[in-house]
C-alpha cells in the first residue's frame, strides 16, 4: 500500500512530510517553519530600516531646499526601529524648535502653500498661538501684508513675511510608500 505525502506551501518553499516515517519529516518541517519565523522577522526589520532611511535621505533633501539654512543646523533627522514584541515598528524623528514652521508653513505670504495634513493634524499657516501685541489693522502677526518682527536665536530683531511649508515629513511619508512594494520585492524576492 502507498501513501502520498502532503505538501504545505511557504513563499517559494515546500515541505514535504511524510506520514509514515517516524515523525523526522515532520521534525524537519518544524525546524524549517521555525527558520521561516526568523527569517521574516529579520526580512521586516530589514524592510522598515529600509525604508526609514528613504523617509531620512527625503527630509534631509528637503530641508536643505531654498533658503532654510538658518533652519536646518539645529534640525536634525533620525529613525527609531523597534523590535520588541511581535511587531516590527520604525519611525521618523525630525526634531527642532522650527519644525512645525518647515511643515506647515507660516506668514500669509506662503498660507496657499497647504501641507494636505492641515485639517487632519490642526496645524497651518496662523494655528501657531502669538505673543506679539497686535497691529493695526488688528492682525494675527502671520497675516500681516507687511510681515512681522520677531527676536532670533541670535538675540537680533529680525523681519519676516514667515516660511513656505516645506513638509519634510509629509514628503517623506509619501516617498516610503510609494517605496514600500518595490523594497519587499528587493528583500523577499
């Protein structure tokens, strides 16, 4: 009498376990299955380092763009990835005291330039609460047509009409999911 073995499927890999041999089949597909485990732990985290340093190189272009110079020494860019659990996480942190500025923008010369989170996150152009006494006609500084003053971190007084959204991390988020299909593809084959 014969018996056919039953075969289980894996990306790309096949286990054959054989009924009638004592159980070492099934020990070896359990090894493998175990393998498969770890390998595609370590095939996640390799995917969401990936694609972490695609949102990093993406912000930190776009924080060099145009006249952000002042802006970009005391921002910096970092990602996180965190293995602990069963999940795989990675995030994008780009700190500075301007950030919210850089990403929404400010000042009513650049309020058309609209970061597509505005109304989902609560920020933009005037969100951003004000101490400066109020001019005449009674502006909110940041709609002011001639702009307003403001004290630098050099102590100065200095003038502005406020900073186009640049959206680091917007753009970045938009470029690691255009990136996510084509980086599993690399890694999983």
């Amino acid at each position: 009498m014969e018996y056919e073995s039953e075969e289980t499927v894996m990306v790309r890999k096949t286990m054959k376990i054989n009924l009638l041999d004592g159980g070492k089949s099934l020990q070896q597909a359990i090894r493998q299955i175990e393998q498969y485990k770890n390998d595609l732990s370590r095939k996640c985290e390799e995917i969401c380092r990936r694609l972490s340093e695609i949102g990093v190189q993406v912000a930190n272009t776009v924080l060099r763009e145009g006249k952000l110079e002042d802006y970009q020494p005391s921002t910096k860019v970092s990602y996180e990835i965190d293995t602990s659990g069963n999940i795989v996480r990675a995030k994008i942190i780009i700190s500075g005291p301007y950030i919210l500025f850089l990403e929404f923008g400010s000042g009513i010369r650049y309020s058309g330039t609209k970061n597509p989170k505005v109304a989902e996150l609560g920020y933009g152009p005037g969100t951003y609460p004000s101490n400066a006494p109020q001019q005449n006609p009674p502006y909110d500084n940041w709609e002011s047509p001639t702009g307003w003053y403001y004290y630098g971190d050099d102590g100065k007084v200095h003038h502005t009409f406020g900073v186009q959204a640049k959206m680091p991390v917007y753009r970045a988020s938009v470029e690691i999911m255009k990136s996510v299909n084509e980086v599993a593809k690399e890694i999983f084959g």
